[in-house]
C-alpha cells in the first residue's frame, strides 16, 4: 500500500510574473515541500512545450490566448506562450525541493497534442509512462497538489482515479486559474469520480 505525492508544474511561467500566471501560484511551495517527507514517493511533472506548440494562440492565425479551438482530439484552450522547452519560465520554482523528487515527468512535448494530465496526453490515449512507474512500485493511493486545480491537477486526478489509484487533491496546497467557471466544473467533476478534495 504505498503512497505517492505527485506535485503538478510548479514552475515559473504559473507563477506570478510568468507567462501564464496563476494567481498566488508561488504560495504553496513551502507547504508543499514539508508534505514531501510524508511519502514513499514524490513525483514532479513539468510542463514541457517545444517552440510554437499547438496549444498556443501564437501558434494560430488570428486567435488570442484564451479563446477555444477545436483540435482533432477534441476542444482546446488556446493559451499565451508558456513553459517552452529549456525557458527560464518552463523552469521549476527555484524554492521547490527536487532533492526528494524520485522522477520528473515532462508533458506536452508533442507539438501537434496538449498534454494536462501526467498519465495522457490530451487525446486520452498518449501514455506518459507514469501509470506504469507508479504501478510497478506498487503504489495505490495518490495525493495530488500543485498548479493549476482546475486543468492540469483536475485532469491527473480524473485519469488517476479511472486508473484505478485513490485519489486525494489537497486543495490548499493548489491554486486555479478559474477560466469561465472552471474551477467549479472541475471541483464537480472530481466529486463526481470519487476523488477526496481536502
Ligand atoms: C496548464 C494550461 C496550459 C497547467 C498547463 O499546468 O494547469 N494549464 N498548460
Ligand atoms: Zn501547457
């Protein structure tokens, strides 16, 4: 029964004064890095983009950050530059502790395909790997923090519980983006896949 802390893209472009802000973003490092010694495992995602992914608005004539597309996988938020690939933004937070990190996960590295969840990219079908790490260790139970709750936090939680983990997101220990609604969608949705949001 071992337990594992998977803390999502905390890196400079979430954070205040980066590319794609999340409000208070830096706020939950401390925290964070006290919860680390609680766990068997600690696994660090990091959103990964090559220049001119697809997820972004840049990458789109006419379209601004913010605004829907559709993508052959389904409808897509359309963000700012973000998190490219060896950017001082795409950098983690430099006061995370990645000393007691027992992998990094690097996501979204598939320029024609977004990627918010750390198990699959955002056709529900690209692995990353992860489900098989975590299994192998024989891991059951998941605690989730980090940024954003309500896109990629929600979508790792919602892919871990249907991968059969018991999924735990510690909702002080993230921070939301709340784009249209979002962040209530996506408290429904995890409420809705049995996930525990303390
Ligand atoms: C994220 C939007 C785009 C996230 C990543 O980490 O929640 N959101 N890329
Ligand atoms: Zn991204």
């Amino acid at each position: 029964m071992a337990n594992a802390l998977i803390v999502i893209d905390v890196q400079n472009d979430f954070c205040p004064g980066g590319a794609l802000a999340v409000p208070e973003g830096d706020q939950i490092v401390p925290r964070i890095n006290a919860l680390m010694q609680d766990f068997d495992t600690v696994v660090l995602t990091q959103d990964w983009h090559p220049a001119g992914h697809s997820s972004f608005a840049s990458s789109h004539d006419g379209k601004s950050p913010y605004e829907m597309i559709d993508m052959p996988y389904g409808p897509q938020v359309l963000w700012p530059d973000h998190c490219v690939q060896g950017s001082a933004g795409s950098d983690l937070h430099a006061d995370l502790d990645v000393t007691r990190a027992n992998v990094i996960i690097r996501k979204g590295t598939n320029p024609a395909i977004d990627s918010y969840s750390a198990f699959f990219e955002n056709d529900q079908k690209t692995p990353t790997g992860l489900e098989g790490y975590l299994k192998t260790l024989g891991v059951t139970e998941i605690t989730m923090v980090g940024l954003a709750t309500d896109f990629c936090v929600q979508f790792s939680a919602l892919d871990a519980a249907r991968l059969g983990f018991q999924v735990t997101v510690r909702e002080g220990l993230c921070r939301a983006i709340d784009l249209d609604g979002s962040l209530k969608a996506a408290k429904n949705a995890m409420d809705a896949a049995g996930i525990s949001r303390i």
